[in-house]
C-alpha cells in the first residue's frame, strides 16, 4: 500500500499528453476477443490496473493477450475456449460484465459472476441482462452467477431503460455475431461507445448509427482482428484542465478531441478559465480567481459524472456558491474528505451546495473511487501545506502515470510506500 504526499500551492504549468481513454479500452480490448481470424493490435491503450485486470479475464477465458516492446497489446481471440468467468478477477471491475457479451457471442454460453456493491451505490446490470435474453439466450441468476446459454444470439429490437454506456456496449459485443437484426433504442452515445464501433466495424462488423441514440447492428459470421489506436481519454484531459483551473495555472493538453469536452470546457469558460484549441492541443490558462458555476451530471454530451467529484473539488476555492447535481451516480461520499481541508459543502440527496471558500488547507484524506481520488488531488494541489492521500491503489485503477504527469508540471507530489500496519494508521 502507498499514499501521495501533495505540498500544494504551486501553479501547475507546461504540457502534458493525455492517455488513451481507459473506458474505451476496456470495451474494445473485449471486443477485440470476438475476431476468429488473425490478430488485433491496439495502440494508446492506457497503463492502469482496470486495463490490467480486463486483460487477465481474458486470458483466464483463454484469449491469448500481450503488449510488444512498443506497448501495443495484441489480441489473439481464436483460443477462447471457457465459458467460466472467475469471481476473484470479475470482483475488481464492473466493466469485467463485459466478457459475457463476448462468451455469449462467441461460445453461446456464459457464466459470469453478479458485479457487486461499489462506492458509487448500487450499480445493477440488469439491463444487460434484459438483452441478453431479449437476444435470445436463456437466463438465469444462481448462486451469484448470470448463466447464459443460447445456440446462437437472435438479432432483436431493444429498448435500454436509460441510456446506459454499460449496456450499450456490452449488447453491441454480443450483437455483432448475432444472427440477424438488432436495433438498440435509447443507446448510450458516448465517445467510447462510438470508438468501440468504429473498432468492430473495421473487424469486419455492420454497426451503424453509434454516437446517436439508436443503433443498428446487423450481425455477421466472422470477425477479424484489425490494428486500431484507442481515443485520447476526454476525463483524464477533464481532469489536467481542472487541476489547471485551481492552481491559476497555464497549461498545454496534447492528444486531446476538443469536442469531447464541449461541455465541461462551457463550464469552464463559465467559471473563468481561457480554453483555446489549437488542432489535437488545448491550452487553459486559469483566472486569478474562478467564479462559482452550476453543473448537472448528464449522459453524453451532457457534463460527465466521471467530471463532477473534480468539478466540485474546483468549485471549493471559487467565488461564490455552485448547486452541483449529480444524476447518474450516488457519487459524493468524497465531499466529507473534502470538508476535512476546509471545504464548505453541504449536500441534499443528490445536490451538492458549495460555497467557494478563500483558501483549502492540506490533512490527511482518504480515497473512495477514482473520481474522487482525482477530485482530491486537484483540491490538495491548491491547497495551503501537506496533503496525504490515502488509498491511492484506487488511482491507478484509471490515471496513467498520475503523478509523473503531474510533477512534469511543476507539482510537488510524490508516492510513499506504506509498510508497516502502524503507519497506516497515522491519520
Ligand atoms: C460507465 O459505467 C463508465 N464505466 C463509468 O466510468 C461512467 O461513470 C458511467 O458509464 C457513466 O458515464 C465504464 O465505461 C467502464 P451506465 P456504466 O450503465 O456503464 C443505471 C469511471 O470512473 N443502470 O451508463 O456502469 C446505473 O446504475 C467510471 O471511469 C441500471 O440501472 O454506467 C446508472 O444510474 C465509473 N441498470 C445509469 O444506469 C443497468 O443494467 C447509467 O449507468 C445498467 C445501468
């Protein structure tokens, strides 16, 4: 176990490159599993313990997966052979429910265990699963299991109850080798639910419509692997903007699509902060002071929830007062530890009310998901003295070289290594 250790204070400046989006990844890296022919090279994918995990399910099931010397990871999905997903990897991660859209399409047969509780609240799968069978497989919930069996998936008509990124793309996997016709209604239009399309596509897929709310899948026989280079990371890139906003810093994004950031760079030219575009860079250059926005969380192209715990660590040091409502997830147990560096937050179901205070000071926090690992980062950056940040493993679930990127730009921040049980208990 480690902690980071943040001196804030410091304006970050300079430029930094923006990883491939891990959400992207972990979908096409699955997907990458359906080809039966030749092999899949994927390019950008991101250093981060999520990709790590979806790539040992995978090689549990069979696939034969593993990076080159350039860190491309290559993808071999002909030697897929088990049906079985194991509890001890799938419990890591929720996107691991992925593997029963490919398990179903590929072996018509599936058993993969329930994903669990989280710290964002309860985050249910029955959605997919409602696809699944409306694709034509036989269902059943035993044991904690999903068991699936099918000869082969029937294309269909389905309605997703909310626009759900999960379902979208876990039904697109499944759909793709189906036979026949499926129509997704209601679908997720994230640009990782396009990026995974355009993925299968050049595997020889018939996805049309992505990034829209409906999704036409006609399905084939066969796939093969293709090389493919996965999109810059729109919440890392979210992420650095916002940690340049709060320390009135100036800083240069590269490898970044400006248009996936559309409206969290709204709320930030709201808040006061220069945003300018210059092809695949986006430099931001911060005020002296940000002003108080409002946000609400939405599906894309609406404000991100995976933005929103950073947006509010922002908003702490604002002038004036933001109403931040959180839609999607039950995702703001991380304004307690925010309250513990001087933040004034108050929250009323899913709305938090900040009130922009003078100044944070530094304490000892603890992480409760990604996001807010993030969101603390950004406000310990800003704030006055030293900040221990504990539970950082949960960083790395998803920020590649988190804090490298950040000490390149001039932050002081560096990881301790925790050894014995009583300095865990320093705080
Ligand atoms: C994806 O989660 C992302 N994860 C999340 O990223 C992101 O916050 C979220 O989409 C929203 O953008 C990955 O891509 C791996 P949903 P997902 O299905 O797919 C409800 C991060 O920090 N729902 O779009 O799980 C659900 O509870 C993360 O990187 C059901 O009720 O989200 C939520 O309220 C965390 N039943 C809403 O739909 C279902 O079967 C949208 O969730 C599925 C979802």
């Amino acid at each position: 176990m480690s902690r980071l250790i943040i001196e804030g204070g410091k304006p970050l400046r300079g430029s930094v490159d923006i990883s491939g989006a891990k959400n992207s990844a972990l979908a096409i890296v699955v997907a990458a599993a359906l080809a039966t022919e030749g092999e899949s090279v994927l390019d950008n994918i991101p250093q981060g313990s999520d990709v790590a995990t979806i790539c040992q399910i995978l090689e549990d099931l069979g696939v034969e997966i593993w990076y080159d010397e350039d860190r491309r990871l290559h993808v071999r999905g002909q030697t897929l052979r088990k049906h079985q997903a194991s509890y001890e990897l799938v419990r890591k991660m929720r996107a691991s429910f992925y593997s029963a859209g490919l398990l179903l399409a590929r072996l018509g047969k599936a058993e993969v265990p329930l994903p669990g509780g989280c710290a964002i609240g309860s985050r249910p799968v029955d959605f997919h699963i409602k696809g699944f069978s409306q694709l034509g497989a036989d269902v059943v919930i035993e044991h904690g299991y999903m068991k699936a069996e099918t000869t082969r998936l029937k294309g269909a008509h389905i309605y997703i109850n909310r626009a759900s990124v999960g379902t979208t793309i876990n039904l697109m996997i499944a759909a793709s080798l189906a036979e026949g016709t499926t129509v997704l209604e209601n679908a997720a239009k994230e640009p990782e639910v396009v990026d995974l399309a355009i993925f299968l596509n050049g595997m020889g897929a018939k996805v049309r419509g992505a990034g829209t709310d409906s999704i036409r899948i006609d399905g084939v026989d066969q796939l093969r692997g293709i090389e493919y280079s996965i999109i810059p990371d729109r919440i890392e890139a979210g992420t650095f903007m916002l940690a340049a906003a709060i320390t009135g810093g100036d800083v240069v994004l590269r490898n970044v699509v400006a248009e996936h950031l559309r409206v969290p760079i709204v709320k930030m030219e709201e808040a006061g902060v220069t945003v300018t575009r210059s092809g695949t860079e986006l430099r931001v250059v911060a005020p002296e002071r940000l002003r108080s926005v409002d946000v609400e969380t939405l599906p894309y192209p609406g404000f991100p929830t995976d933005l929103q715990q950073p947006f509010v660590a922002a908003m702490c040091l604002a002038d004036g007062t933001s109403v931040v409502r959180e839609t999607i997830f039950d995702r703001f147990r991380y304004v307690d530890e925010l309250r513990r560096m001087g933040a004034d937050i108050k929250t009323e179901q899913n709305t938090a009310i900040v009130r922009g205070v003078p100044q944070l000071t530094g304490a000892p926090v603890e992480i409760t998901d990604l996001r807010a690992g993030a969101a603390l980062a950004i406000a310990a950056l800003a704030a006055q003295g030293r900040t221990e940040l504990y539970g950082v493993e949960i960083i790395d679930r998803g920020y590649e070289l988190f804090e490298a990127k950040l000490r390149s730009l001039g932050a002081n921040i560096y990881r301790e290594q925790l050894t014995s049980p009583k300095e865990l208990v320093t705080r």
